[in-house]
C-alpha cells in the first residue's frame, strides 16, 4: 500500500490525465492504491496545499484541478 | 419600484396564502439585488427551465461543504444574481438559539448577502440564500469569529445531525439528544467539513418515539430514543383520565366535541398490538407486545411514561425520492445505551462501521440505504455482524427457496454424490 505522499501524487497524476476535469472519491479508490479513507486524507490534504480543489453540485463532491476546474460547464453531474 | 415586469409571478401574490413572491419584493426595496432573483424567475417561467447553472467551485478555505454554489446562466441581463451561492450555518442543538445570535446573522446577512434565508433547511441549517464569491471568506469569518457558529454540511459530507427539543424541555426524551446531536457534530467535524463518502450522510437524533425531527423519514442514520423495561404506570391518575379529572391529550384537539373520554375507545382498542387491557379499574400492558408506537403515552401522559431502561433504536437508510422512490430508515439495531459518559461510544461504534463499508462498497451518488437495498438486509446484518432478529422482518416470507450454508447445516454439505446417483440417475 502506497505512503500519503505517494497516494498524492498517484490522485494528482489521475486529475490531470482524466478524460473528466473533476473526480469523485470513488473514481479515485478505482485507480489508487489505497484505503478510501487514506484517498480522502490524502485529497483533502492536496486541498489545504491549494494544488486541488472541491467542486460541488450541493449534493455530492468532486475534486479538480484549479485549472481545470476552471472549466466548469464541462463538469456536470 | 420593480425592475422587471414579472406578470407570471405576480399572480402568485393573489391566493389567501403567503407568498414569497410578495417577500421577495419587500426585501428588493432593502436590497435592489432581489429585484433580480424575481427577474431571472420569471424568465424561467417563461422558458419552462431553470437558468441556474448547477453547483460551482466555491467555498471557504479548507472546507468542502457549507457553501452550495450557483451562477446565473443570465448573468448580464440578471447581474444581481450573476452569483447567487447559499451558505448554511450550523445551527445549534435543538435550535436553542438567543435573538442576539439572529440579529447578528442577519445583519452580516443583510451586509453581505441578499438578506433571503430558508429558516431552517431540512437538515436543520439555518440557510442564507445568495451571496457573491468575494464575499464568501467574510461572511465565514465574521460568522466564526464574532458570531461563534460554524457552517454546516453539504455534498457528499456528514450533514449538520439535528434533534429534538429532547430532555431540556419533553419528559418523554429516553436520552439527552442536545447533548447527543452535539457531541457527534463536534467529533465528527472532518467528516462534516471534508467530503468522505460517496454521498450525502444525515444522522438525526429524537428522544422518543414520537420522533419530533422525523429521523426515521428523513436521516440515513436515525437515532430514535425508546426504553427496555416496562410502561411506567400510575394508576391513580388512570382513574383520574377516566373520571375526567385531566384532559385526554394533554388538552390537545379540545376545541371538538368529544364527549366524556372513553379509555377503551381511545386507548386500548387504538393500541396496535392490542396489549393492554383494563382489570377492573385498572389498566394492564403486555409490555413484551409493546411496539412504542407511543399512542397511550400521548394520550394519558400524567398515568403513562416511558420505562427507566433508556436508550435508542439505530435505523439505518432514509431518503427523498432522486434514485428510487423515498423510503423510510429500517430497523438494524434494537437498542443501545445513549449515555454522555461513555461518549456516545455503542452510537459511534455502529455509525463508523457504516461509514467504513458504505465508502468501499457504496456507488457514487448512492445513498447508504439504497447500497443496503442493493445488497440486500441478510448481507447488510452481517457486514454490520449483527443476528437477525424477528424485527427485522418486513413480512413473511413470500418465495419457496431457502438458501443454507454450509455452516449453517448440521453435518455440512458432504456427501457421497455415487451413492446418491445410485438413486437418482442422470
Ligand atoms: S421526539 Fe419525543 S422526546 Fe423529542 S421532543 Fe418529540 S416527543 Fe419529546
Ligand atoms: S405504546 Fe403503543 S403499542 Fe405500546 S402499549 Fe401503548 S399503545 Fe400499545
């Protein structure tokens, strides 16, 4: 099982090759190697370091890029 | 003066009820902004579709809920409403707030923000509808510093817990459900503030059956205060009820004509487990039949009370109608201890058991009670390694097969398959 720093850069590398601009917590667990509460430390964790952001509809939660989370009419739900 | 005509809407102003119509144009006056939501309406009438764009990237710094945004998709011909985010406040345990503390919300409200709320949400928010992005930090700031509340849930988060009035003001609460609403809202502020799980999570507490918070229709995790040993009864006040001495329903429905209370009418043939029944002068419960449904409780409140065992009843699963239809929370755990002193610790022990399944194996936008649907209640009863118990029985069984395992079988599943095809050929 992959170390936080790893787990980070294994959803950093996943947001910015996604076909999506934004992910939901289960598209990581899919493709990270980690527990899903270490997914969820580890991306919120990138979020206090501003290199990831939240984008909601109110009633679930994704995870961007600030750069491509710029992109919203894209992200939908 | 109006800024737009808005013909359509105004017709609403016109029937004998209130209308947020008429609200809207009152706060306009305070806030020209408003002027605008009524604008963009109207449009929407018009065009038959919303022209909210949905959901956006705001929020306040290190918080991943809170704040629910939206964006006009008319933003120049609407510019009071080209952001229009909703922010929710974190209200306090049953609601047990001062004037001071609204009149303080409101006035950054009305500083800051379109001056419109939705008191209370159904989570129990308190909700403050329309804000621009620049000023999202300010209103977090200013509502944590110099008012001293919190924002509550939104997205795939813990959503704000609410309760009932609970035992600071009901004789019936079976525990402390302020203090239970509280103590779970601050451990879980991660969960609350940081999105975890594949959707949203409510949890609500009430302290009796009567379930003045509707837990059981409207929480995925419904705490519902119920008692262990028997209906406390005081027969004298039994002769009293039926004598007329007190009021039936604590004086509630009084305005009707009655006629003298009828215990047998009222109460006993009401029960729905038919489990009372008087002898003599007086009334007798089969406590074992007893569902709590709380119906002679609220009827005679002076001669019936719940018993001293307190605690609480765990169903797991409510929600509205977005996915499949709505549906009310189920039975998983009978009873646990709600008690302070432990912390809540049987509650928490249950609710992250959930969680920990539920984030693995629930889908995304999947509310925990439809992953339950999904895999059936057998499954859930185990993951959640509780025995089956009667009451988790919904109805009888309607289909022949019975599926065993081999653990379950005495003497397993071993077989000799030659001698048996010795009687039954292929
Ligand atoms: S749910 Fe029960 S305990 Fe809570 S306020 Fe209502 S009647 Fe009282
Ligand atoms: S609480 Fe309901 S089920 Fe229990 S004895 Fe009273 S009426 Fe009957």
């Amino acid at each position: 099982m992959a170390d936080r720093e790893e787990v980070k850069a294994q959803i950093l590398e996943l947001l910015t090759k996604s076909k999506k601009p934004a992910l939901y917590l289960k598209d990581m667990q899919k493709k990270v190697d980690a527990k899903p509460r270490e997914i969820k430390n580890a991306a919120n964790e990138l979020v206090r370091d501003q290199k990831v952001m939240f984008w909601s509809s109110g009633s679930s939660t994704m995870y961007a890029l600030p750069e491509r989370a710029k992109d919203e009419d894209k992200i939908g739900v | 003066m109006p800024k737009h005509d808005t013909p359509l809407l105004d017709q609403l102003e016109s029937g004998p009820w209130p209308s947020f119509v008429k609200d809207l144009k009152r706060q306009a006056e305070k806030n020209p902004a408003c002027w605008d939501i009524l604008g963009q309406m109207e449009v929407s009438y018009e065009d038959k579709i919303t022209h909210w764009k949905h959901g956006g990237i705001v929020g306040v710094f290190g918080y991943g809920g809170g704040i629910v945004g939206r964006y006009s998709d008319m933003p120049k011909r609407f510019p009071g409403v080209a952001h229009f985010h909703t922010v929710r406040v974190n209200q306090p345990s049953s609601k047990f707030y001062n004037t001071k503390v609204l009149r303080q919300i409101m006035d950054i409200w009305e500083r800051r923000g379109s001056g419109m709320t939705n008191m209370h949400g159904s989570t129990g928010d308190l909700v403050l509808l329309g804000t621009f992005t620049e000023e999202l930090e300010e209103i977090f700031y200013e509502l944590t510093h110099d008012v001293g509340v919190d924002l509550g849930g939104s997205g795939g988060n813990l959503r704000t817990p609410s309760c009932c009035l609970g035992q600071a003001r009901c004789e019936w609460s079976c525990y402390d459900t302020a203090e239970a609403c509280h103590n779970i809202t601050m451990t879980y502020q991660d969960e609350l503030h940081r999105p975890a799980f594949p959707y949203k999570f409510k949890t609500k507490f009430s302290g009796c059956p009567n379930d003045c918070v509707a837990a059981i229709a409207r929480s995925d995790f419904s705490v519902i205060g119920t008692w262990r040993d028997d209906i406390r009864i005081d027969q004298a006040a039994v002769k009293g009820y039926v004598n007329g001495e007190f009021p039936a329903n604590g004086g509630a429905h009084a305005g009707g004509d009655w006629g003298p209370f009828n215990i047998k009418k009222e109460v006993i043939d009401l029960c729905p487990t038919n489990c009372m029944w008087m002898e003599g002068d007086e009334l007798k419960i089969d406590n074992a039949e007893c569902t709590r449904c709380m119906h002679c409780l609220n009827v005679m409140p002076r001669a019936l009370r719940p018993g001293l065992d307190q605690g609480a009843s765990i169903l797991i699963g409510a929600k509205a109608p977005i996915l499949d239809g709505a549906q009310l929370s189920t039975l998983i755990v009978p009873f646990i201890k709600m008690d302070a002193e432990n912390e809540f610790e049987e509650y928490k022990e249950i609710i992250e058991k959930c969680w920990d399944w539920w984030m693995e194996e629930g889908k995304n936008r999947e509310r925990i009670g439809e992953s339950m649907q999904r895999i059936g209640l057998p499954t859930f009863l185990k993951i959640m390694e509780i025995d089956p118990i009667p009451q988790h029985v919904k109805e009888p069984r309607s289909n022949p097969y019975v599926f065993w395992k081999e653990e379950e079988v005495e003497g397993g599943f071993e077989r000799d398959l030659a001698e048996f095809r010795k009687r039954h050929p292929m």
